[in-house]
C-alpha cells in the first residue's frame, strides 16, 4: 500500500527507525529507465530483503514513464529531476545517520550523479555523510562521465562502486540512441579512475536484456552487501578478482572463487 505523507513526517519516522536501531543506517535505492513506480517499490524491497538491510530503507522515484518507447521523454525527466534528488540526498544525510548508502541503476545513476555532484559543490561536508554509491549498469556518456562526474566524486570519502557488462543490450542500444558509449557499457574497455572501482560483470547472468544484473544475481548481491556491509575494499572481496595488475582499480567478478 502506499501512503502519502509530508517531508518532515517521514524525516521524523526516519529518525526514530535510526534511534532503535542497531545499524543506524539508511539505504537508498533509485530506479531507472522504463520502470513505474510500483516496479520500483518491489526492486527496492527486494534489495532491502536481499541485502538483509537493517537500517531505513528508502527510495527515491523520478517519474518515469515506464514504457520502452519513451527513452528521450523518460531522459529528459531524469534530468529534470536532478534538483529534487539534491534535495533528497541532503535531508536523509542530515538525520544522523552513520551510514547513508546510494544504490542507482541504469538512467538512474544520472539523477544520482548530478546530484551529488551539486551537493559535493554546495555542501561538501553533508555530501561526505553519503558513504556508499553504488551505480550499476550506468546509462551515462562514459566520457563526460571521465572527465566531468569522476574527478569530482574523488571529494568523497570511500571510492564510488561502478559495474558494467559486456552483455547489456539495452546499453547498447542506449548508446545507438545517444551516439556516445555508455560508461556501463564494457565492450569498449574499461577505463581505470582515480577513487572509482570499476567491475565488470560480464561473466554473470541476468535478465533477457543483461541490464538488471545487480539485483538478479547472487554473486553481485554479495559483492554489495560485503561492500555496504563492512566496507570491504575492492582487494579482499569475496567474489571479486583484479584485472591486470592489482592496484589499477578494475577488478571482475568471479563465479567460482578460489581463496
């Protein structure tokens, strides 16, 4: 069911949930592309369940038109919901917190980008209270995402976590929509950035599409709650492996480890 309630009611509950419980932690989860508010609800539930998260969970739904048709309407809305998805990210990270966890997927990861690089700008310091991001299967210019959006995340405190696939057709049809490579797009190489983990999920399975691995596979649903659960660095994950020599901030994930 869903109830409607004014900002400072939620805020309030918020920080109740936070005052009795043991991981004083709230987690975000925003949407992408060609998904309604509903299909968003059950994805940010079943995260929250995955991810056996105990702290608040939250969600935040720009409006999206929810039909495949309707990719320039649907990118076109994402950025103009840049503005209240600042706005969002200040408030949760305000309420005493001790962790704030950003997971975005696909189109998604624009809202969340432009926010927090607004916030990074305007509010340095409450922008740091936000200690996890997460951007899976990114629908965003990789190169305006290498020159403009990574250099300013360097700001915050713990590198921000990047997956991409080679097998993510809606990507690419994305980028015949764009004309540009999308940086969740590996098909075209992996490009290592300072205080960015680049992971490549190439090897794992999905949906029909490859593009809602995230939340589909097991092994990327470890590697995030060993992420947001204990802030294990890329180097000592369970399901992670470096590409290249360690230290260049690329990395894959392995189906059968060894350790």
């Amino acid at each position: 069911s869903v109830k409607k309630w004014d900002r400072d009611k939620m805020l309030a509950q918020m920080r109740e949930q936070l005052a009795v419980s043991e991981d004083p932690a709230i987690l975000t989860f925003v949407h992408g592309f060609n998904t309604s508010f509903k299909t968003a609800a059950r994805r940010a539930g079943q995260l929250t369940y995955d991810l056996q998260f105990d702290g608040v969970p939250t969600m935040f739904s720009w409006p999206s038109q929810g039909s495949g048709s309707k990719y320039t309407v649907d990118s076109t809305l994402a950025a103009n919901s840049i503005p209240a998805m600042t706005e969002f990210l200040r408030h949760i990270a305000s309420q005493g917190a001790n962790r704030v966890v950003v997971i975005a997927h696909s189109m998604g990861t624009r809202v969340v980008s432009g926010a927090l690089t607004e916030l990074l700008s305007t509010d340095p310091d409450l922008a740091r209270r936000i200690f996890t991001v997460v951007l899976a299967a990114p629908d965003i210019d990789k190169d305006k995402f290498i020159e403009q959006i990574a250099p300013k995340f360097r700001a915050l405190n713990t590198p921000v976590t990047v997956y991409a696939s080679k097998n993510d057709s809606a990507l690419k049809l994305s980028k015949g929509i764009n004309g540009f490579e999308r940086l969740g797009d590996a098909n075209t190489g992996l490009i290592a950035m300072e205080k960015i983990d680049l992971i490549d999920a190439s090897s794992v399975t999905s949906d029909f599409f490859g593009h809602t691995y995230f939340g589909d596979n097991a092994s990327i649903v470890t590697d995030i709650k060993e992420l947001i659960d204990t802030s294990t660095p890329v180097d000592r994950r369970t399901f992670l492996s470096p590409v290249g020599e360690r230290g260049e901030g690329i990395w894959k994930i392995m189906l059968d480890p060894v350790r």
